[in-house]
C-alpha cells in the first residue's frame, strides 16, 4: 500500500526522499563505492557504516574521502582484516568511533592521524604493532585498548592526544619503542612500559 501526502493548498504535491545515513554492506574488496552508488545513498549523509566480508585500500579510499559525515565504522565483520593501512582515516575529523576485527594486528603509520573527534577505538587486543604517529592529534582519544600482544611502537604513536588517561600501564610484552610515544600528551601522569 502507498499512501500519498494530501495536497498543498497551492495544489502541489510534496513528495520528500530521503538517504539512509546508517548503512550494513557486506563487500567483496573494491566494491563499496559502487554499492553506494548501485543504491542511490547520499554520500554526504552516511553517518555510519557497518562493513564486513573483504575489504581493500579502494574501500579505505572511499572511508576516508567520499563519506565526508561519517562518524561510526565498524569493520568487525571483516575478519580477514589484519592490518589498517597507511593514512586510512588519516584527518577524517568527524570519525568518533572505530571498531575494527579482532583479527588486526597491526594498525600502519598514521591511520589515525588528526582525527581530532575519535574517542573510541575497539578490538585492539590483538594488535601486536602501531606504526609511526598511528594516533597523532586524536585529542578525543580517551583510552588505550590494546591487550597484552602488544610488542612495537613506532615513533610519535600517540603524540598530541590529550584525553588520554592519567596513568597509563604496558603489558610486559611490549619490546620496542621508539621514542616520543606521549610527547605534548597533557593530560597523562604517569607511563609504565613494565
């Protein structure tokens, strides 16, 4: 059944499309765009994006530079996902919340670099590697989920992220840091890499 709006008084009939702004696809690696595009979706009104199957560095592409609202991506689905590669999100500054699969294992150098809004990054606890200033200037970033895999920092990791809590702790497992991991990271006390 479709019902249609009653007409204006000035004998027009309004009829208003809209895009959906939170999306679920299931890709084959490459495809997202033209998913979007097979379904007609708003590009500038995509919100949030829930992924899973196979993902490649197109569909990055398409992440970080055609979704221009995207706040929330959940790539938990995408578990042949092992590495977030190389400036992913790198300045998308409206992304808040990441979940990525716990089949990552290493997040490359600056994937995450100036998103200023990320508060909220899950399944870490994997991660074993985070390449050169991963996080720098995620100044929302308020905690460090990464479990006890964690083996090598690169340099600057999280440098400039200034909601990070007071007291940070590393697990024994960690082996390499190369320096200036916190650097200008105001709000932390203490850093432990025990």
């Amino acid at each position: 059944t479709l019902t249609l709006p009653a007409i204006t008084a000035d004998g027009n009939l309004q009829i208003r499309f809209t895009s959906p702004t939170d999306l679920t696809l299931s890709l084959t690696g490459g495809d997202l765009y033209s998913q979007l595009q097979a379904m007609g979706a708003n590009l500038n009104a995509i919100t949030h994006l829930r992924l899973s199957g196979t993902i490649n560095s197109q569909d990055f592409a398409v992440m970080k530079s055609v979704l221009s609202a995207l706040t929330f991506v959940d790539l938990s689905g995408c578990t042949g996902l092992t590495t977030i590669p190389a400036n992913a999100f790198s300045q998308k500054q409206t992304l808040r919340e990441v979940h990525l699969p716990l089949t990552t294992t290493r997040i490359q150098e600056r994937a995450f670099e100036g998103c200023y809004s990320l508060t909220t990054v899950t399944g870490c606890d994997n991660i074993q590697e985070l390449g050169q200033s991963c996080f720098t200037g995620c100044n929302s970033l308020r905690v460090l989920p990464f479990g006890d895999k964690l083996k090598k920092f690169e340099y600057g990791v999280f440098m400039y992220c200034n909601a990070l809590p007071e007291n940070i702790i590393f697990p024994a497992s960690l082996e390499e840091n190369n320096g200036l991991v916190f650097h200008n990271c105001r709000s932390i006390k203490s850093v432990d890499f025990s």
